[in-house]
C-alpha cells in the first residue's frame, strides 16, 4: 500500500483516497489493538509525513483519519523520534485538530475506551514536550492549546445548576486567599466578554475540558467497581493514563496553578480511595499511581506564586481546616458534640479519631458539615441533593480534608534506603527489559521544570533509588540461578544448593545483637546491629574477596524456598519468580569482621597486630537498617523477629565498584533535610524557569569589573594566550613590569554610563600589581 500511495521512493503515487485511511485504521490498527509492530511498520512507512499530515482538513476528516494521526505520533514519541517537524509544516491545522481530540475523548458513543486511551496518552505527551527541551518548535503551537485546556475552567458552568454554585463558592474561597488569583480571572472574563458567541462557545467547551474529563473518570470507575457492567481491563487502563496525565499537571507549576483546585473540587480522589480497585489485585498500579496524585496535590507549595511553603506554614493551613471543622460542629451540633469542639486540634485531627467521631452520625448530619467546608453544593437550590452523597462518601470527603497529614521530609527520613523483596519483582516501579514503553510506570518524571528545590531532589531520589533496585534485582537473581536452590526431600524450612556463585554465600548462623533505644523525636532504633557466619569457600581468591569485605560496604540478607524438587534445571530465560520464590529481602552494612572473642577487627590496625583467624568460618558484624527494622516489627506479634531475620539462608555481596547507592541516597536525604540556600540568579535556572542566559556573569547586575588574580598567569604571554581573540591593554608600557601578579579589569562589566557605544573585539584591561 504504502508503495502505491505515499512512499517516497515511488515515481507515480495514486491520488489521496481517504477511504484507504479508514480502511487501514480498522484493518491494520483497530484490528490489532494498536499491535505495536502493525504501527511500527506504519511509522517507518512515514504514513503521517507522506500522507495523513500533508492532506489533513479538519472538517473533512474521519474520527479514524483523526485517531491514524494520533496513533502515529504516539509511536513517534515511543521511539523517541523529532514529533513536531512534519507536524510545524502545517502549524495553522495543530489548533482545529486539537480542539477535535478534545471532543473525541469526551465521547462516550462513538470512541472505545481503548481509543480514549491512546487520546490520553497523546495528550501526555503534548503536555511533556511544553516541558522537554527535545521540543523546541513545539513551544510556539503546542504550549498555547495546552495552556488554554489547563488553565482557569474553575467554576464555569460545566454540569448541571448545583455543581456550577458549587464550583463558584469554591472559586471564591481560592480569591479569599489568593488576590492575585481574581485579578487572573477578571482578566479571562474580559477577554471572553469580546468574543462572539461561536468563540464563546469554543472558549467555555476548553475551560470546562478537565472538570467533564474528571466526571468521565469518576463515571468509567464506578463502571469498573459495578461487577454488573462488563468494562474490562480497557476501562482500568484508561483510568491508569488518566491518572498519569493528572499526575504530570499537578508537577508542572504552569499547569497546577488551576488544574490542582478542580481536582480537589473534583473529590476525586475520595472516589479513587473508597473504590475497589484500589484493594484488587488488578489495581495494583492504580493504587500506586493514586498514591502519587495524592502526594503531589498536597505538595508543599503555594500554587500561585510558586514559593515552597514551611512546616509552619503547612500546619497552619491544616489547623484552620480542623478549626472550620470545630466551628461547624459548634453551630449545629452545640449540645451533642461539645466534646469534639472544645479539644485542641491535636486530639481529633487524625484519621482514626475523625472516622469514629463521624461513623455515628446520619447522611444528613454528615451534609451539613461538609457544607459547612464547601465540599458539597449547598442546599438551599436543591433539598434533595444531600441524597446524591453516600455516607462513607461524606465521612472520606471530610476525613481527608481535615486529617493530620505526614510531613513530607519525616516521611523521607522514615523511609528504607534498602530495597525490599516486594519493591525488588515489583514491575510497575522497576520494569525488566522487555518494557517497550506502552504501559504506565508509577514513577517520577525528570522534565526539565520542577515545583521546588525539594521536588527536583526528590524526583533524583526516587529515581536513583529505582535505578538501583533494578541493578540489584539482576546481581541476585544471577547469584541465586548459579546457586541452584533445591527443595529439602524431608525438611520443608531447609534450602539444598546444588550449585555455587562467586557472590553468594549461604548463612550458617544470624543473630541480632543489639537493638539501642530511639532517640528523642524519632520511631526507628538508633542502631540495630547482628552478627552473621559463613562458611568460606576453599579457592583462595573468593576467600579472599569475602575476608576482604570492607566497612560500609552493602550486602544482601535472602531467604530463598525452592519448590523444585532435587536435579531440577532453571532457564535463566523464563521470569525469575515463577522458578523460585524469594520470600524475604533485606539489606544491611558491613563494620567488619570478627575476631575469635567477638570483638570487630579493626580494618586499619598495624599488619603486625590484625588477627589472623583460622579455618574457613567467618563471623561479620552488620547495620541493619533502622527504619526496616521498625516496620518490621510494628504492629506485628511478637514472633515477627523469628519469622524475618532469623529465616535467612543465604549472603549475597555485589561489585564495590558499582555498590554505592546507599551512600548516594543517603547524602540526597541528608540536602534534603539540609535548608541550603541558593543564589536568585540560580534558582530558576535550576528548576527550569525563567531565561537560561540569566546565569550569565555579563546579565549580573552584581558582576565585579575588576578581579585580583594572583598567581593564576604564569607570565605575561601565559595571560596572552589565556584570553584569545582578546585586545589586551597595560597600564605600563615598559616589559620589565609585565610581569605576575596581575589585576585584570573587564571593560564590558564596568558602569557604561556617559560612554558612547563603540563596537570592535571585546577589549581586557590588565593593571599590574
């Protein structure tokens, strides 16, 4: 086909046949459920350069001539090729077709959710590349139709007469305390007052475009929830990219600053917690990708000025939320609930205290106090729209409204820097190889704009933490395939090991040996210490690795049960967990060996003074991390202890020269709770704002003309040949003084005032000292 129609080595293509177009869309694509080698083959074709593209009319296009389009640029942005070359070859076609996307997502007839799907995954990517540097040509076309689907829709009149009041009291509680926020929207009235009512129409279908796209996500979730109706595993992908795409605006500033209030006026996220699938196996990802929305809705951060907000001030955002709550249960409940409100916030803000205060009272009860918060529509237009809300529903919506949220940097430095067993096979965070860029990953996103210095070093955090989790995925399941675990013929809780491995070792003896209290203000122990024994192997050059193990350096604790019976053959190319199960993971750091009273060899001592141990038992003292051993144990009985650390049965060791992530985690977490201060000439050249030329010494305002350089010139031709392409001028004419130390002064940095412009090579003023 594409030989006859549009290949650009043929010398006779036949016309334009739009008929072709939706042929090949239903044959080839629609068919094959967007099979990616069917669009490969496509692509490589230059199907959208050669044909779609160049006879593309808006009016006259199919909804498959339109979806063709999109499923090739998808493939594009996959393949990471150039997207918006062809693409600004017909800028002027980029604004009707993509307000046609935006009508065909919102479809619910005509388009399948599969279909829907891959509309969403292009608008992620449109709304990346505002944000890419791969994209520069994209910027003059593309940012303008993403800004005007993000921006301010916030209470326009979207739904029926109840959600528009609803939407508007919400808007004027955001004006309350942002000003500057109604300065912005009186501005967009204006502007809109000036159009005709056909631009009227168009301006008010792109500003109410996310509230109807959340409706339609609330809507597909419940069809996933009801069992009656058949959604399928299409409908849980489509609310999987949606929520990627949710994601990716709230962690953009230029897209949050209105995009973060119609999500929380949305309440989606009290649907996407009280639903099902959030605790179905199949939901897995949507649990992660839920918790990440969440996480970046709450983030610390004034939306309109961009300014990252302080503990203090985050605490005092949550006291007036408790404080409004108190004051409504004061009006309405003055004689039942003085209990609740004459408490301080610390009593009744958290999540258990709220259920319980609220699980006993009625819907209508509930009503009045989210009415009272503007979470629902009030009821004075409509008596029976109390009726709409369910009573977990109020209580969730109140709940995560008021409830004591964690401090984002104690939630960090409550968290292992040691990957576990269910982080480790976990593909939605760590994919294998196989991972060809079609699903969704619960993971950060570097772009080249970030909210704040705690945002840009979490992202890197998060992601290095995942890049090395897969590192150490491969070192043990290689060590574990070379080891052969067999099951015990007669014992269940014993391994058999019918190979070996130069990095792995199995445990002969662990034992927890000291377990300090915590400190003040912290949950975690101030240090949990164990001692572990090995049988070293007889080749002297692996005894001599593990005798050489050093202080810090990061092994791995495995407890392994083979199912395989005695003899059995592993392929190391089926998936590594439906061969063996690895039932537990943990990390943990070398302080050194043991010698034969227990005492720890120093690593340094004099060679004449080192224990020389005998035999081929070693004994090592280990860290164990702090915060795994707390979750560990928390909560659990009193037999957890036996259950995890004293079932290892083997020691994996990794490359020292690529086992240092724990070190690297450890000093991002330590800037993180660092308050470093950073230069306003850098600051938003760091986070992706403003002009990169800023940082420039010539655009300072404080650049210093003239520098001392001391002893940086050898010689007066070392001075020469350091500054090419350069008019140098002394302030002596004799060669005796050309000599170091020398002063130079930068003509082009001193004041310009009462100077006439002159223009030439740029001139260097040197004085001698």
């Amino acid at each position: 086909i594409a030989r006859q129609y549009w290949a650009p080595y043929s010398l006779h293509n036949r016309p334009f046949d739009p008929n072709l177009i939706d042929t090949v869309y239903k044959n080839e694509l629609l068919q094959n459920l967007f099979m990616q080698k069917k669009v490969v083959v496509l692509e490589f074709s230059q199907y959208l350069e050669r044909y779609l593209w160049p006879n593309f009319i808006v009016e006259e296009a199919s909804n498959s001539y339109v979806m063709s389009v999109i499923i090739m640029l998808n493939a594009k942005f996959r393949e990471r090729i150039p997207v918006w070359r062809c693409i600004s070859e017909r800028s002027d076609q980029f604004p009707v077709f993509f307000r046609r996307i935006l009508h065909l997502v919102l479809n619910t007839e005509q388009v399948t959710l599969l279909e829907r799907s891959e509309i969403i995954t292009f608008l992620i990517n449109c709304f990346n590349s505002v944000a890419s540097f791969f994209s520069p040509a994209a910027l003059s076309f593309i940012s303008y139709k993403c800004a005007e689907v993000a921006g301010s829709g916030f209470g326009e009149k979207g739904g029926d007469e109840n959600s528009f009041t609803y939407n508007v009291i919400q808007r004027e509680d955001l004006f309350q305390a942002n000003p500057k926020l109604r300065k912005i929207w009186n501005k967009f009235e204006t502007v809109a007052a000036s159009k005709s009512d056909d631009e009227k129409e168009l301006l008010t279908f792109e500003r109410t475009f996310m509230w109807n796209l959340l409706q339609i996500f609330k809507q597909i979730l419940a069809d996933v929830d009801d069992e009656s109706n058949e959604v399928g595993i299409d409908g849980i992908h489509f609310l999987e990219r949606c929520l990627q795409l949710f994601i990716d605006l709230e962690a953009l500033l230029t897209t949050r600053r209105f995009f973060n209030a119609i999500l929380h006026a949305s309440n989606i996220l009290v649907n996407c917690t009280l639903s099902s699938l959030i605790t179905a196996e199949v939901g897995s990802l949507f649990c992660q990708l839920v918790t990440m929305l969440k996480f970046y809705s709450r983030f610390e951060i004034d939306d309109v000025t961009g300014e990252p907000l302080t503990h203090s001030q985050m605490s005092e955002m949550h006291y007036n939320h408790v404080i409004k709550l108190q004051k409504a249960a004061f009006k309405y409940f003055r004689e039942s609930m003085s209990d609740f409100y004459l408490l301080n916030v610390t009593a009744v803000d958290t999540r258990k205290a709220l259920v319980k205060q609220f699980s006993s009272m009625s819907e209508s009860e509930l009503y009045k106090f989210a009415e009272y918060l503007h979470l629902v529509p009030p009821q004075e237009f409509d008596l029976d729209v109390s009726s709409n809300y369910e009573k977990n529903y109020l209580i969730e919506m109140i709940t995560s409204r008021c409830e004591r949220r964690i401090n984002q940097l104690q939630q960090l430095n409550e968290q292992p820097l040691y990957p576990t067993e269910k982080v480790i096979w976990d593909e939605n965070l760590v994919p294998y190889d196989q991972y060809n860029g079609e699903g969704v990953l619960a993971l950060n996103k570097l772009n080249i704009q970030f909210l704040t210095f705690h945002d840009y070093l979490l992202r890197n955090f998060n992601l290095f933490q995942m890049e090395s989790t897969y590192e150490i995925r491969q070192d043990i399941e290689d060590a574990i395939f070379r080891l052969k675990p067999w099951a015990h013929e007669s014992n269940p809780n014993e391994t058999v090991w019918g190979g070996w491995a130069r990095m792995a070792l199995p445990l002969v003896e662990f034992q927890i040996v000291e377990v300090g209290k915590p400190l003040i203000g912290e949950k975690s122990p101030a240090v949990v210490k164990a001692d572990l024994t090995i049988s070293l192997p007889k080749r002297a050059d692996i005894r001599a690795e593990w005798e050489g193990l050093r202080k810090h350096d990061v092994c791995f604790l495995i407890c392994c049960r083979s199912k395989a019976s005695v003899g059995t053959k592993y392929n190391i190319t089926k998936p590594f967990k439906e061969q063996i199960d690895v039932t537990l993971v943990r990390g943990c750091e070398i302080e050194g060996m043991l010698d034969s009273e227990g005492k720890v060899i120093e690593e340094y001592a004099a060679y004449e003074k080192k224990t020389v141990l005998e035999g081929l038992t070693r004994k090592f003292r280990v860290w164990l991390d702090e915060n795994q051993y707390r979750l560990d144990t928390e909560g659990q009985q009193e037999d957890a202890i036996d259950n995890i650390y004293y079932s290892f049965n083997l020691l994996i060791r990794r490359d020292p020269k690529t086992n240092n992530f724990k070190a690297v985690l450890a000093t991002i977490r330590q800037l993180l709770n660092t308050e470093f201060v950073v230069p306003d000439w850098l600051h938003d050249l760091i986070l992706g704002y403003g002009e990169p030329n800023a940082a420039h010494y010539k655009s300072m305002n404080t650049a210093v003309p003239t520098v001392d350089f001391c002893d940086t010139f050898l010689s007066y031709k070392h001075l020469i040949s350091s500054f090419p392409n350069t008019k140098v001028t002394g302030t002596t004419i004799t060669d005796e003084n050309l000599v170091p130390p020398f002063r130079l002064t930068f003509k082009e940095l001193e004041p310009q005032h009462d100077i006439e412009p002159s223009f030439g090579i740029r001139r260097l003023l040197w004085n001698h000292m």
